[in-house]
C-alpha cells in the first residue's frame, strides 16, 4: 500500500473543493487561513474504504474495545500490534484526511468542531466525532500500537483549521490529556510538535485582547516540559528590545505641566528595555543616572501619605491589571499620586542594578569600579523610597529584596548550562533478589562477604554500617597544599578573581586552615601574625610572581639562635683560660676562689680522676655533685633567658594541637 504521488493534486483539488465552502467566513475573520493538505492515500484505499474506516474508528464506545481490531483489519500489518514505518505513514494520511472532512462538515453545519457529531438524544453525556477520534489514537500511541508523535500532528493540523473560537476549546482537551501526552514514551516523540503548535497559538492571539488564552499557553508550557528543558529557558540572555513604550515627543497645547520631567520619566523605559547597553557605551550609562536622578528628586520632593495610600486600594488595582501604563501627558500628575505607579518604576531600577551587579558576564559587559560605586549610592536611595510609598513600604521591600536574592540562583543556573533537576530513581531490586539468604562475616573476622563458614551477624546494612564507620578514609585530614590551593589560586593574578570572592574572606576556611597549619607547617604558621593568612600559604603553590612577595626572611629567633652557637662555641676557651691562671698562680684563700670554684668544680672533679690524683672522699663527692647541680641550673637559667618567649610559642601551639587531635578523637 505505497503511497501514490500521481495523486497528488487530485487530493488538492478535493480539499480545495470541501474548503470553498467556509471561504465566506474566512472574509470575515472566523476562519482561519487555508492548509495545505497532506499526502493522499494509495490508490488501494478506495472510496468505499475510507467510509468504512470513518464508520469503525468511529464507533461508539471505549477505544479499547474496537481500536487495535480496526486498525489490523484495515492495514494488515506485518507484526500483530504494532506497525512498521510504512504502516504508520498510511494510517497518518487515513487519519489526517478524515479529520479534515470532520472540520469540513462541522464548518458547513455552523456548529464548534468540538461539539460536532454529539448525540443530544443519548441520556449520558456523549462527546463529538473530533473528540472521539483523537482519544482513539491517543490510546493506540499510548498502547504503542502506533508511532507516538501521530496524535501530536493531529492537534497541530486541528489548530491550524480551526478559528480561534474552535482554537480554545482544542486547547482545552489538551490540557485535559496533559498527564498523558506527558508521559516520556509519547512526549519524547512529540515534545517539538506539541512547542511548535503553542507557538503558532501564540502568534495568532492578540496580545492585548487575548490575555487569558496566553496565559493559558505559557502555563501548559512551562508544566508540560521540563524545568530543565533549554527550549524555555533565555541562555543567551536576550532582552525584548521590541517592547517598546511610544511617548509624546512634542509638549501639548493648553496643559500646565513640565513636560521636560515627563520626557525624562518615560526615557527611562528605553533604558529598562535593554539594560546591557548600559555598560557598553559610557554616554547612556551618564545620560541614564542624570535621568533616574531628577526622577527620584522628584519622588523624594513629593512623597505620599498614608492617606493617599489608602485611597490606592491596591487590591481592587490587581482585579483590573492592565499590561503597560498609559503614557498620555494628561495623565502625569495623576500617576504621580499613584503609589503603585512609584513603585513600577523603582521596582525597574533595582532589577537593572541587579543584573548590572550579577557576576560571571562577559568582559565587555562587565560594570567599572566607578559604576559600582555609583550604584551602590543610587539603589540606597531607591530602596528608601520604597520604604517610604505607602502602604506597607518596609514589607514591600523586604519581598522584592527577597525576590532578587532567588533570582541569582537561576541566573548561576542557566550559565552552569542548565543542568538537569530531576534524578533518575533508584533501581528496585526484583523479588528474588530481596528473598536471598546471604550470609556475612563477623564484625571481628575478615574475610569475604559470601563466605558461608562465618555465622551470621545481623544483616547485610550492618556490615555496610561497620565497614563504613571503620573505613580509615572516612576522616581524613588534608594536607595544607591541597587545601591552601584555592586561595593561592585567589592570590594569583593572572586567575582575575575579584578580591571580594576571595577565599581569605570566609572565616570558616582560614580558621580551619590555621588548624591544620599549626598542626603540619609551624614555621608557615608563624608568618600569620606578620603576613596574614596569605603568608600561611605555601610557598610551592605560589604563582612564582607572588612566591617572592611572601620569601621567609631571617626571623629573629633564628638570629638569636646563631648568637646563642657563637656564644657557647666560645665559652670552654675562657674556661680553660681560668683553669690555667688557676694552675699557675697557685693555692688563694678560699673566700676569693670560693664561686669560680663552684662554676668549674665538675671539670676539676674529672681532671683528678683522670690525671691519678687522690680520689675524693665520701663527704667531699656529695658537696661537689649538690654545687654541681646548683651550678648547672644556674647556667640553664642564664642561657635560656632570651628564649623564653618562643619556648612559651611552641608550647602554645603544641597545647593547642593536642586539643585539635584530642576534639577529634
């Protein structure tokens, strides 16, 4: 059952044919443009055919009573219940032209094509012919008796016969199956149908007359597809420059108002358009502060009162929204009054400084350091006028500070790439899988899990538990060259990082880096008190250009170290100099020998020894041992003196890394 393309215009001059009769409406506007019609049948579906098929498909009933059945008795497929490429392409065109003859007959008879066919005579509620053939192949692509994407290119050639009256009450037996067209099996096969025919919808409704209707659609939209789907989401970050807001360019005649202050009021819209042509030509970012600044002269000059808030009834306000404000010059001083006109209007501002403010653009869109500050000073003022319009100004304010927040983390989301939300749901294990006996070592045996010599300990979670807790790379302390890396990436210049993204500015990253600082590199350590927390760093993940800002000088404990060497490298020399003079001038009284005496009396006690003389006594060891020790003590406490303060140091540090390891453990 090839399709014939001989036939081709044949089909087109009988569509052509059952179109002339709506070419009346179509004048008038409640007919929507002509189709093109799609391919024809094969030559083997006659007639005859196409009348029984319209009478079995069309059948009254549930769909899963009759559908398959007709469906192989007419096309005889090679498989049972599901159809090849041919197949399919042939039911497509019997399907697509009897939904044109249904449309065509509902358009002569003057009825909605919805309701056309319905029964009035049956008690129950019976629904019309369209209806009832799309549910027929909405079951057969559900069932996946028929390629997927066929009922989506069935709503889209109903929408695009239909007029827009017809359109709305298509659309809603679309949102009526939305759960089923959602489903991955059909929206894989149609999701691009489906955004194709909303779109067209959208492009024939009127935007100002037809709100509700396109709203509708941005709202099946946006649950029909994915959060994460990129077809919805500006990657680009695009702005609607052809919204444009038209304001009279000429003062009127016979109006007492200052026109200037209009001009420059509704200027600012231009700006609001398209605020990324703010920090690419210098001019506009001048010409927009000096604007928005007699603005908000002007909204501090004349605030509002409560009174005049209250007379605002915002809540009626929301019952009769409209799109845009009028612009009419007759209507400044009015606006003026307004308090939610004011807050429109600083409600632009904040978002313009927000997106001027938002980090990650591209070089040639990134603000200056005096823009920043200009910035800074003009949105403290807006915010204070917003606190300032009645009624409830602080709460508004808070919701819209609150707003903008959130709104950074879409605009991280979309410029990571949009990654997915949703995760893939774990794999359920099958029945016979759960119902095996295992049988698992002992917590205090080895060994493998399947072996069946152990006995059982609990079950299998307890084993992962055990093994989990005692696993030694659950709690592993970093080295300071892993962790120091991000902040010298920070400090190295050629990375570009903006000082206010530092890592040295958290608190909780340099208070932990001190930690494992004093634990593994004490002399880095020590450069805190001098360098800061940059000097911490190691030097060998330093940039080599900033390597030399941070080089260890010779500190001074180091210098009194070499001092200390050079002074007792010294000192036996003088010693040996007092033994000899001693040697030489030969017994003095004991009150004038008495305390070099004690200094040198373990040196003189070894000599004796050695040299053969006449061992000391009993009484006369013990006095020279008691003068020994007092004498040592002594010279500990004169040499150690200038040491104390790092001795006191270190001891402080090691107190506080036995208390680290010790809240560790």
């Amino acid at each position: 059952m090839a399709i014939n393309p001989n036939r081709e215009n044949e089909g087109k001059e009988k569509f052509d044919g059952a179109a002339l009769c709506v070419a009346e409406k179509r004048r008038h506007g409640t007919e929507p443009p002509e189709v093109t019609c799609p391919s024809e049948l094969s030559p083997a579906v006659e007639i005859s055919e196409m009348e029984e098929f319209k009478k079995a498909i069309l059948q009254p009933g549930p769909p899963e009573n009759f559908a398959l059945q007709t469906v192989q008795e007419l096309i005889k497929p090679q498989r049972q219940t599901k159809l090849v490429q041919d197949e399919n392409q042939l039911l497509e065109n019997m399907l697509r032209t009897l939904l044109q003859e249904l449309v065509s007959s509902a358009a002569q008879s003057g009825e909605p094509i919805m309701q056309y066919g319905q029964s009035i005579d049956d008690e129950e509620s019976s629904q019309g012919l369209i209806p009832h053939l799309l549910d027929v192949v909405l079951y057969l692509c559900q069932r996946e008796h028929i390629e997927g994407g066929m009922i989506f290119q069935l709503l889209e050639d109903l929408t695009e016969m239909s007029t827009m009256r017809n359109c709305k009450d298509v659309f809603g037996y679309i949102e009526g199956k939305q759960d089923i067209l959602g489903k991955q099996e059909l929206f894989a096969r149609g999701k691009l149908v489906m955004l194709r025919t909303c779109n067209q919808l959208l492009r024939r409704l009127s935007k100002a007359n037809d709100v509700v209707f396109c709203g509708r659609i941005l709202m099946f939209l946006a649950h029909f597809f994915p959060l994460s789907e990129r077809s919805a989401v500006n990657i680009k970050g695009v702005f609607n420059t052809s919204n444009e807001t038209k304001y009279e360019k000429d003062p009127p005649e016979g109006i007492s108002i200052d026109f200037n202050y209009y001009k420059t009021l509704w200027s600012l819209q231009e700006f609001f358009c398209n605020p990324a042509s703010l920090t690419v030509a210098p001019a506009k970012w001048q010409k927009y502060t000096s604007s928005l600044t007699v603005v908000l002269d002007t909204f501090e000059a004349q605030p509002l009162s409560e009174e005049e808030g209250d007379a605002n009834n915002l809540e009626e306000e929301a019952a009769s929204f409209n799109i845009k404000y009028l612009t009419s010059s007759n209507l400044m001083g009015l606006e003026l009054k307004d308090p939610s006109f004011r807050r429109h209007v600083l409600v632009q501002c904040l978002i313009v400084f927000d997106y001027l403010k938002a980090p990650g653009k591209p070089d040639k869109d990134v603000t200056s350091e005096t823009m920043k500050e200009e910035i800074k000073s003009i949105e403290e003022r807006v915010k204070k006028l917003l606190e300032m319009t009645p009624p409830k100004g602080k709460d508004f304010l808070r919701k819209i500070e609150h707003i903008l927040e959130r709104e950074k983390n879409w605009v991280w989301w979309k410029r990571d790439g949009c990654p997915p939300f949703e995760k893939q749901p774990a794999e359920k294990k099958s029945a016979q899988e759960g119902n095996k006996k295992r049988y698992y070592a002992p917590l205090d045996l080895g060994g493998d899990w399947e072996t069946k010599n152990y006995p059982s300990c609990g079950n299998g979670q307890t084993r992962i538990l055990y093994n989990a807790l005692t696993d030694p790379q659950r709690v592993r302390t970093p080295s300071i060259t892993e962790y120091w890396k991000p902040l010298a990436e920070d400090m190295d210049p050629a990375a570009g990082i903006e000082a206010e993204y530092h890592h040295k500015n958290n608190r909780v990253y340099c208070w932990k880096g001190l930690r494992f600082s004093a634990r593994q590199d004490l002399e880095g350590f020590s450069k805190f008190t001098d360098l800061g927390v940059e000097g911490v760093v190691p030097l060998e993940i330093l940039a080599p250009e900033v390597r030399s800002k941070y080089q260890a000088k010779p500190s001074d404990r180091s210098k009194r170290a070499k001092k200390e060497e050079v002074k007792g490298g010294s000192q036996p020399s003088e010693e040996a100099q007092v033994a000899s003079e001693n040697d030489g001038e030969g017994a003095r009284p004991v009150e004038a020998s008495a305390a070099p005496m004690e200094t040198d009396a373990a040196a003189g006690t070894v000599n004796t020894s050695q040299d053969g003389g006449t061992p000391p006594t009993a009484e006369e060891e013990q006095k020279l041992n008691s003068d020994t020790d007092v004498g040592q003590e002594a010279g500990q406490l004169e040499t150690d003196g200038p040491l104390e303060p790092d001795r006191e140091a270190v001891e402080t540090v090691m107190a506080d890394g036995e208390t680290d390891a010790e809240a560790d453990i």
